[in-house]
C-alpha cells in the first residue's frame, strides 16, 4: 500500500480546502492512510508532516505498522495528546511568523461533542475548528490495484462458505448452528473475521431484512436468506444468497425470479458515469413491474473496503457519479411481512467500460 502518497494527496486537498491541520480520528481512515490497526489512536496531517499519536499498549504494533507518518506514543488519551502536540507546534510557529489563529478540520462523525470541547479548550486562542468535508472517504471510494486484489481474494473465500451452508441447513436444524459452521470454517480457511453478524433467517424471518441469526429452527419449507462476509487482509467481502427449503410454490419461483431480474439489471447498469441513483432506480423500476416494489425496503447497494458499509451509497437522491476503481454491492431485495424474503447479492468493481462481478457461482435458486 503506498501509504506515503496517500498522505501526500490528502495534504494538497488539505490546501485546496483552505485547512492547515486535519485531525484524523476514524480509525479506518487512520488505517487507510498510515497502515496503523489499533483501536485508540489520532493522526495529524498537516505543517510539514504526519504524526500518528497512541498510547503504550501500541507501541511494538505501531512500530510495525506505520508507514509514512512519525510515531508519538503518549500517556494521555491519542485526542488530549493530538491537542498538546498541536499546542507546541503552534507555539513554535506563532514565535516565528504573525499569531494567526491556524485551521484545523476534525472529522465530525467520529467525534464526540465532549471530546471536541475538550480538544477547543486546550487550544483555545490558537486554532479555529472546522467540520472537514469527508476527504479520506472520497479517496477511500477509489480502491487502487491492491485493494481491489484484497477485496477479490475476500470474495472469493466468503463464497466459499455457502457451499458450507447448503449442506448445514435442513429443517429444524437451528439458524445459529448454520452460521456457525460457516464461521468456523472461515477462521480455518484465514478470515480474520466476519465483516459482520452473520444473517441466516428462514421462514417467516426471511422476510426480516438484516435477521441475524438466531435460535429459530429452520423452516420445514420457505426461504432462507445468507448474508456473510468475511474479513481478510484488512478488507471486508459480502454475499447474500437465498435458498429454498422443501418444495418451491410458483408464487415463491416468481418471487425469486423477480428479484433476480431486478439483481442482473442493476448490474447490466453499473459503469462510470451513472450516478448511484440511477442504478438503484433499475432494480427499483424491475420489481415496480412485477408489482414488488414496496417490498424493497432499502439501498440497492452500497461500497465496501476497510468497513463493511462504505461511500457511495446506490440509493434514490445520490448524485455521485461511478468512477473506474469503486467496489460496490449489488443487492436488491423483496421482502413479504409475515410471509417471505429473498435478497441477492454480489460484489462488483467498476471498470472503463462497465464492471467485473468479483463473487463466483450462480445464481439459480438452490432447492434443500
């Protein structure tokens, strides 16, 4: 990862945006930026370089880990340390040059209003706060050639574990007992983890858009929704698969079918130029068709990468435009309360011309 230009480049957005300093404290954006994976730390870009602040327990870890940014370990918390730093940064400049009040963007979903108050009160008379605009996560939506590479080989081991859920699920079988095999079997095969709670919800839960799971047994006949991803190399994977258990009503072939349609034309649509709206508004007017689309309850899809939830977002009202690099989800859905759902979900990559779909195998419906 070439973690020097990726500071470099933030600096020069820092000038373009009139900031002097930006205080990172999203801990993904820290990591996208300077490599560090720890969970209490702060990162100053601005001035003439790049400090990453922590404490002690990091100290072995940060030396490992960081690249292209100096290392500070502190005894204070990373925030209260950011200030102090900064503090006797400024003190140094205002002997040197007029005592302008300098401009310090700080990353405000990350931060809390106590913390911010604090951080203002150390370095009152010294520094103007400012709500930065998102800029590591307008960079993060490019994925360069080594995250697309890590997310591809994220993929590929997060299909693996359907096959793992086919032959768990039968009926009474419990839907935490499924999951757990798959989890199992993701750690064996190098996951650092699962990109999230894994989903399995059969039966009338199928219907349940994010329905983690739980002790229900599987159904004795009804879909049954897997969502999974798994974390490798930093990067996060997701999939979701709906399969059928005992036999398939015509009703529930259409209803599968439907969703399929709507999936394969979002997909057909994705290429750079489209706005996220306008994909989203393909699989939303697919099952407008076939009567379903008030049972489409959320976002067609969305970006993933250090997080699992990441810009942009396919969804009605987003004007961003796609771009060659972006790693986005294709994931339309229906879903019937108290009756059924089916989701179906990939992973793609916009490319020059359209987009790659990274996540293997088919996607016919699977009958248990």
């Amino acid at each position: 990862m070439n973690y020097s230009g990726r500071l470099r480049r933030l600096r020069l957005e820092l000038e373009e945006n009139n900031l002097d300093w930006l205080l990172v404290t999203h801990l993904p954006n820290i990591r996208y930026l300077c490599g560090f994976t720890g969970s209490a730390a702060s990162l100053l870009v601005g001035g003439r370089g790049y400090v990453l602040i922590t404490d002690g327990r990091y100290r072995t870890q940060a030396k490992q880990e960081v690249r292209g940014a100096r290392v500070a370990i502190a005894r204070k918390s990373p925030l209260v340390a950011a200030a102090d730093y900064l503090g006797e940064r400024l003190a140094v400049r205002r002997r040197r040059s007029p005592p302008n009040l300098a401009l310090v963007g700080i990353e405000p979903d990350s931060i809390t209003l106590g913390v911010h108050d604090r951080f203002a009160a150390t370095l009152k008379g010294k520094v103007r706060l400012r709500s930065a605009p998102p800029l590591v996560e307008r960079a993060r939506m490019v994925k360069d050639a080594d995250e697309i590479l890590r997310i591809r080989r994220a993929v590929e081991l997060g299909a693996s574990l359907f096959a793992i859920a086919c032959k768990e699920i039968r009926p009474g079988v419990r839907e935490v007992e499924v999951a757990a095999a798959m989890e199992y079997a993701a750690r064996c095969a190098g996951a650092e983890g699962m990109s999230f709670s894994t989903i399995l919800a059969s039966g009338v839960r199928s219907a349940i858009v994010h329905g983690r799971a739980s002790r229900a047994p599987i159904a004795r006949r009804g879909f049954v929704v897997c969502d999974f991803g798994v974390i490798l190399a930093d990067y996060c994977s997701d999939r979701t698969r709906t399969v059928h258990v005992g036999r398939v009503s015509t009703e529930a072939r259409r209803l599968y079918a439907a969703v399929l349609e709507a999936q394969l034309a979002a997909i057909a649509a994705v290429r750079p130029g489209v706005s996220c709206a306008e994909v989203d508004e393909v699989a939303r007017g697919v099952l407008r068709q076939h009567k379903l689309a008030r049972y489409f309850a959320h976002s067609t899809g969305h970006g993933l990468g250090l997080e699992i939830h990441e810009a942009p977002r396919l969804a009605a009202g987003q004007s961003q435009k796609l771009e060659p690099g972006m790693v986005i989800t294709i994931e339309p859905g229906a879903y019937v309360p108290g009756k059924w759902g089916v989701r179906i979900e990939d992973v793609v990559v916009v490319t020059a011309s359209g987009c790659e779909v990274l996540t293997p195998t088919d996607k016919e419906l699977v009958v248990i």
